[in-house]
C-alpha cells in the first residue's frame, strides 16, 4: 500500500457514519449486505448511505456487485489488510512484534 492509498482510506473511515458502516461490512464478512439491510441496521437514511458508500469504495474500501436488482457491498478484506499492514509495517523498529489480541497492544512494546 503507498502512502497515498493509506491516506485516501483513512480519510474515508475518518467520519462516524462511513465507520459504523464499513465496521458493519466488516461483520457481515464475505456475504456482504445490500443498502436496505445496511440502512435498517444502522438507522441511516438511504441517501445518506449511498454517499458514504460512495466514497468508501471511492478509498477502495468496499466493493460493489450487482446481483440481479440489487446491489450488494462488501469490505475489501485485502484493502483492509493492506492498511493495517502500512500502520504497523514498522512497529516495535521492524524486530519481530507479537499482537497480544486480549490486550489489543504489541507485547513488545
């Protein structure tokens, strides 16, 4: 990932309702969601959310299929990946690093 591709996701999860939406992406996994189930769960009205979906898949953040008549959205697991990997590619000096999931912090650090 450059830094301008980190820049462009980070702006985009930068505001509170493309978080909550990307997050819900996130949980729904591969399957995705399709905006009506999107916008019911996390009580955006649809314009709203088809804007903030927008500019996600404008980060590169989610993908959008058309399936039939609807339109299904799914984070972009790899780009997801691949920002997280740009954060922390240089994490405790670039030494071996463990995650410590419970604690959610670098055990080394």
């Amino acid at each position: 990932m450059t830094e301008d591709q980190a820049v462009s996701s980070l702006t985009a999860l930068a505001h509170a309702q493309r978080l909550r939406i990307f997050r819900a992406l996130v949980v729904a996994g591969p399957g995705g969601l399709v905006p009506s189930v999107l916008a019911e769960r996390l009580g955006v009205a649809r314009n709203a959310l088809s804007f903030h979906l927008k500019e996600l898949a404008r980060a590169g953040l989610v993908t959008v299929e058309q399936h039939g008549r609807n339109l299904i959205y799914r984070a972009d697991f790899p780009r997801m990946n691949g920002l997280l990997g740009y954060l922390t590619e240089h994490c405790c000096q670039g030494s071996a690093c463990e995650v410590d999931a419970a604690a959610n912090a670098c055990q080394t650090c």
